[in-house]
C-alpha cells in the first residue's frame, strides 16, 4: 500500500507540467500510451490483489506451506516510439507478497519480494475514421518473456505442499504463490481495440501467452487474459479528458505440468468487474485507476482472489 501512495504523489506532483507479466500490467502500459516518433515514455502500474478462503477444508488443516493473503505487482515499462505507428517497450515487475508461513499447524505474518520475469515487445499502433463521427484504435503486439525471476521454490512442489504459479495476473487454487519467475521463456500475443463516438468510448482486448518448460521441468500452462471497459468521458477538454468506464476483465488458465504430470489446483477461471476512471493532462501525462472484485465463485483450492486495485501512470518525456 505504501507503493501506491507514493505513485499518487507521483502524479500529484506533475499535474502542473502536465497531459490507456503480468498481461494486466501490460495492458494498462500500452493504453495510457500512443506511440509519437522518437519519443520516450515511461509507466508504472500497481495492482494489489486481496485474497479470501478458498471452499476447501485445507485451509485450517494445511501443516505446512504458506496461505497468501495480498499479492502486490509494481510494473515500470519503458517505450521508445519508433514511428507513429511502431514502439518497443521493456516490462519490469517487482513483486511482494504478504502471507502466513504454517508449520506444525502453526501461522506466522511473513512477506517477501523480488524481480520477477522481464517482458520485451513490440507495438503496432494505428487510428481510423469509420464514419458517423466514430474513430478506431487498434493496436497489436508480440513479445518475449525472459525467465528473470526467481525459480527456487518451484522445487519444493509436492503432495504435501499445495502451490500455484503467478500467471496472469493472477493466484487462485492452491495455497501458495509457488514462484516469481517460470525459468521458461514465455511468448505474448495481444491485441486492443477502443471505438470512440462523440463522448462514449468502449476498449477492448486480449492477451493469449505461449509458454514453454521452464526450471526444474516444471511447465506453467498457456494462459488467456481479456476485458472490456466501455464507458463516458464526463470531462473532455482540449488541455485534459476524465472518462468513467465500467470494467469487466477475465482471465483462464490450463493445469501446469511438472516431470509429465498433471498439477492439481493450478488451473483457473475467474471474472472480475468494477469501477475504473481514466485521466489525461495535455499530451505528456495520463492516469488510470480501478477497483474490481471477483464475480465467479470461490473454487477448491486454499486461497482464491477476492478483490483488485489497479493505477497507472504515464509520461512522454
């Protein structure tokens, strides 16, 4: 939470000078920003994750392991626009997580943090006139996920000790975010999509990841994130732009494979919806905030997400 307070003051304090893998961090990077030749932008997005009692009764009889109770992503990106229509962009994430460590039937508070898998990508970004006062903005983009992230616990996975990976933003199922890199590297795939009309705006997209065996032949399975976040710009001036959206975000995933078996509890399905609001100041500087929670129901793992808070900010230097 302290983190999130000091991007705030981080906007607060630019404001005068002033201007939409985790795959939810990526997302909000590439929207808050439009690609200008030879320009240099940089983002930070926050997104805390709550998490609540999962429907299964291992979660009072689990003797040893860990039980995550909040899951923190603070991702910088950094863009370089190569044209009007093309950038490159570098994804850092630095993760902390709060949880109880059991042993013996015994909890303690605990909390640890760490660089997590570096993205690299390229963009393609382009605006078009569809008639009627409409305008489209697509963009597409390909990466490269590089395992730079810490793989040690991924060892220490077995039947006694129930785990789940980070991926996609997100750590339902089991009882314990089981790593904060793969050791794999990882291949993304995405596409956005904003139709805008007078003041109404409606975004859209997906992000469907490759991925391949990482450390200690443990393999995270392909996962599919997408959201839609129609809604108004309430405030819409030339020098700045306030637009309230509804979100509506999901995220799915198959079961890991480790040594050629199947992992159990590490798939998921989760929906999630909630408020989020979208600020510009001129042309150099943009914010994001949203809070979701959970619309699925709990499944049978320990833990399982209950709510999210995003922010992000942008600026072109």
């Amino acid at each position: 939470m302290t983190r999130i307070v000091l991007i705030l003051l981080l906007i607060l304090s630019q404001v005068k000078q002033a201007f939409a893998c985790d795959p939810c961090a990526l997302y909000s990077a590439l929207n808050t920003n439009s690609n200008v030749e030879n320009s240099l932008s940089l983002s930070v997005f926050e997104q805390l994750t709550s998490f609540e009692k999962g429907n299964s009764d291992a979660y009072y009889s689990l003797k040893n392991g860990e039980r995550i109770k909040n899951f923190s992503t603070t991702q910088i990106n950094l863009n370089y626009g190569l044209t009007n229509k093309f950038s490159l962009h570098l994804s850092v994430p630095f993760i902390v997580r709060d949880f109880d460590k059991v042993e013996n039937f015994r909890s303690r508070s605990s909390r640890d943090s760490g660089i997590g898998d570096m993205t690299v990508f390229a963009q393609y970004l382009d605006t078009f006139n569809i008639g009627l006062g409409s305008k489209l903005v697509s963009g597409l983009y390909a990466g490269l996920k590089l395992p730079t992230g810490e793989t040690g616990s991924i060892r220490e996975e077995n039947n006694l000790v129930k785990h789940h990976p980070i991926s996609a933003g997100n750590t339902s199922g089991g009882g314990r975010i089981l790593t904060f890199g793969s050791g794999s590297y990882d291949f993304p795939l995405g596409a956005s999509f904003m139709l805008v009309k007078n003041r109404f705006n409606i975004p859209t997209g997906g992000q469907y990841t490759i991925r391949t065996e990482g450390s200690f032949d443990y393999r995270f399975a392909n996962d599919l994130f997408w959201y839609v976040n129609p809604g108004y710009f309430i405030i819409l001036d030339e020098d700045y732009s306030v637009s309230l959206n509804a979100l509506l975000s999901g995220e799915n995933k198959g079961a890991d494979v480790r040594q050629g078996d199947r992992v159990d509890l590490s798939s998921f399905s989760n929906l999630f919806f909630g408020p989020s609001l979208a600020v510009t100041f001129q042309s150099n500087l943009g914010l994001e905030a949203a809070y979701q929670v959970r619309t699925t129901s709990k499944d049978n793992g320990i833990i399982a997400p209950e709510d999210r808070l995003r922010l992000a900010v942008s600026y072109r230097f």
